[in-house]
DNA sequence: ATAGCGAATATGTATAGACAATTAAACCAG
DNA sequence: CTGGTTTAATTGTCTATACATATTCGCTAT
C-alpha cells in the first residue's frame, strides 16, 4: 500500500460516506473551514478533494451556502466505443480487414459534400466475418489518406492514429440485413444486423462518416464503469 | 463574454493548440516555469491548468521528462444511455409506461440470486410502442422497490432517483423477435430489435438487472460529443 | 562498451495568506 | 407582510514559497 496523498485521501473517504449512502442526497458536506480542522491541513488542500468531486458530478457547490452530495446521478451512463481492431485483439481474437472496394469521388451526400475517398470492406475477426463497412473520407480534409495503405490497414485505424477528431456522433440501430449486405457477410437476408454509423468531425469540417454493420449473433457493445 | 478565471484561459489556449493540430500529439509542451513566466503568474495557476489537461488525457505529464501532448485519442468514444424517460421527453413525445407484470420471487439467474422483484412492461412514446423491458431488481439491496408504485412510474427512473449505482455494465446488440415479444410490441416475429442489457451494482452487490428490447424502425442510440 | 551511481530537472504536493465573487440570510423601510 | 438593501458566510482564484518525488542524463569505474 503506498502511502496516498492528503487530497486524495480526503477525497476518497468523503467519496465512500456519499456512495455507500451515509451521506444523502441533499446533505451537506462540511465546509472547507471545517474539514481543514479536521485533517489539520491547508485550505487549498481539502479545495482541491472538494473540487475534484465536483468535476466528477458527485457533489455540487454553491458559494455561501456550501458543499452538498449532488441529486442521484446525471441519470445516464456512458458506453465506450473502441476501434474494432483494437477491440477484436482485446477480446484475444486476430483481427484482419478485407478492402472490397475503393474509389475516389465527388461525394453528393449532404453530410460529407465535396471530394471523398469511398471505402468498403468487411472487418474478420479469426477468420470469420464480423461486419461490414462502408465509409466516406474527406478528402479535402484528410488528403494524406489518398496515400494510406487502405488495404493493410483498416481504414478507421488508420485514422485515429493520424486524424484527431474535434466532434463525433454516433448512431446505433437495429435492422435486417439486406440481400447485398446478407452477401458480404455471409448470411441470410433478412437477419438482423447491428448498425454503428458514425460521423467525425475536425473544427466543424466533416472528416469521416462510416457505417458498420454487425451480424448481431457475432457481436455485442460492452461496458463496464466504475461511478468512481 | 465573461471574464474566464486565468488557469482555465491557459488551460483552453494550450487544448485549441492540441486540437487545432499546431501540437502534433507527442510534441513537448513548455514546462511549468516556461508557461509562468510566459503568463506573468504563479506555478500553481499554470500547474492547475495543466492538471486538468492531463487529467482529460490531452497531455501526459512525467517528472523529470516534462508534458507532452498524448496519443491521439483514447481510441474510444463515448456513448450516453440516458434513462428512457428522459429521452423520450427531451424529444418531444410524451412518455407513458405500461406495467404488464409484477410478482417476487427467489431469482435463480446466477447474475442476480436472491429474493427479486420481477416486473415486466412497456415503454410508450406518443402511445406508441416503443420498447419492452424485463427487469429483475433485488429486494436485499433495494427493499423500499417493494412499496414504490411502479405501475406509475417506470422502475428505471424510480431507481434513478432513488439509488445510486457504483458499477453498471451495459451490453448492446441485435436480435429477431420472439413471438412472445412480437406480441408485447406489436410488430411481426422476426423482425430486428435493439437489445440493451444493464446490470447495475452497489458495492459489489447486484442491484439490478434488465433487458431493454426495443423496435428497431422505432429506436435509435445516439450520441453527440465535442471534444472542445 | 557498459553497468552503476549521483545530480539535475520537471512535476507533485502542501502551506499560509489574500482578495474576489456569489448568494443566503438578516435587516429595514414602506 | 413586502420588497429592496446590507451583511456575512462560503467558495473561487491566485501568489509566493518550500520540500518531496520520480526520472533522465551524464559521469565514472569497471
């Protein structure tokens, strides 16, 4: 056990009193003043545990009337999306992409207007098909991807190592699979698919949208969090 | 345009030169005592707006070494499930939940032993089915469950509102219809359904487990982020 | 070359004090 | 009682300083 520092360990015994409920929600916390007798230290010190449960949503503050265990929880939790590479490896499986197509384009899509690289290809995950993408590249903004080795590397992976994206928005929805699609993915038409589509964005310019389409037998979405 | 305190002023300079690009990830970022002279403040100030980087994995911090600008991003985003209420009233519908079943009983499910309560219903939007839940909650962890009226109140946001989780896990995927489901929803066997699975914990004890299926032409999971 | 060791350096933590900003509560005038 | 005004409690920000801690770099002995 290494020795913690002060702030945290404040943080974290007045984090327990508030998760296993002997404080509720509502109730107030002892003020800065207070807790500084307590622990025999600086002021800035217990501000600095205070604020770090206030950036975490667990308390909230208010100037002169004090510290209070903030109302439940934002009522909401967050799922992770990785890269599906990285998430197949994860999962101890060995991940390989297959390019089906790739052309370059003068894209109409009203979400990605301009010139774009069109990408399709299916994701395998040992051997077996996982899903299949179809996605659309700017670029004018990522011009470096006409150059990118597409075909080793999936095209996603290749742009989370170059590209950092500003804004993002992820849609995720349930259908059948049409007969293209069956297809690709070796399977009956009509079996239901999970579809991730998702598109970035850099400073407001669109850089990517993507559909991906699961066989839903072969694949799940899976968090896991901790409130802390 | 309010005046922004100084730390977070030096902490937004430093992030629009990340995200802008100018900052290729792993490039150095000046130093402490570099920034406080640049700024005219203390170490604190500046210490403060880097802390806060770092801890939103923009930067990475090494004594000795200095700050560099992380890896480009997690690799991961971030996915809001908010409480289905909730979602269906920022939308703009109104929402109404119809209790279908409600007994307790001694659950066998290995994920959640003990004494449960069971209930099943519908969630409506615009009267519209919009999504059936199976819901098993532990009446050892959360016995007041036994006299809330969820017949009014849908038990996803009753919990919501009364107990705090510490771990939750979500699991999203894809399925064709059951009968008996195709019936609860009123759509035709075989057609493509959401599925979202929470288990939710508090301190280690299960607190509650369910099953979300909804209409795939009905549902969508959407989630929108800024990185700034 | 190489392994080990010491020193330099950048961050991490903490103190004590000061003033600013916010706002709940007390007070007062009508 | 009502509405506005003052007061004071509490958090927010910042300074200047000090020492702790980890880690890279370079020196030295092998």
């Amino acid at each position: 056990m290494k020795a913690a520092p002060l702030h945290e360990r404040i943080r974290r015994e007045i984090e327990a009193r508030i998760l296993s409920g002997a404080w509720a929600p509502g109730a107030r916390v002892p003020g800065e003043i207070e807790l500084m007798a307590q622990y025999g230290c600086a002021r800035m010190t217990v501000n600095k545990a205070l604020s770090a449960l206030a950036h975490a949503g667990l308390v909230e503050r208010r100037r002169r009337a004090g510290t209070f265990v903030a109302r439940p929880r934002s009522q909401s939790m967050v799922l992770e999306i990785a890269d599906l590479a990285r998430e197949v490896v994860a999962r101890g499986q060995t991940y390989s992409w297959q390019l089906q197509t790739r052309r370059e384009a003068l894209s109409e899509h009203p979400e990605m207007p301009g010139p774009v690289l069109e990408v399709e290809g299916v994701h395998l995950a040992d051997g077996m098909r996982l899903a299949f993408e179809h996605r659309l590249i700017s670029t004018a903004q990522v011009p470096e991807v006409l150059t990118a080795d597409i075909a080793a590397t999936a095209p996603g992976t290749w742009l989370l190592g170059h590209v950092p994206w500003t804004e993002a928005e992820n849609r995720i929805s349930a259908s059948a699979a049409s007969p293209a699609l069956a297809r690709a993915l070796g399977i009956a038409a009509g079996d239901p698919c999970l579809t991730i589509t998702r598109r970035t964005w850099r400073g407001g310019s669109p850089v990517t949208l993507v559909h991906q389409h699961f066989v839903a037998s072969r694949h799940e979405l899976v968090a896991r969090f901790g409130a802390a």
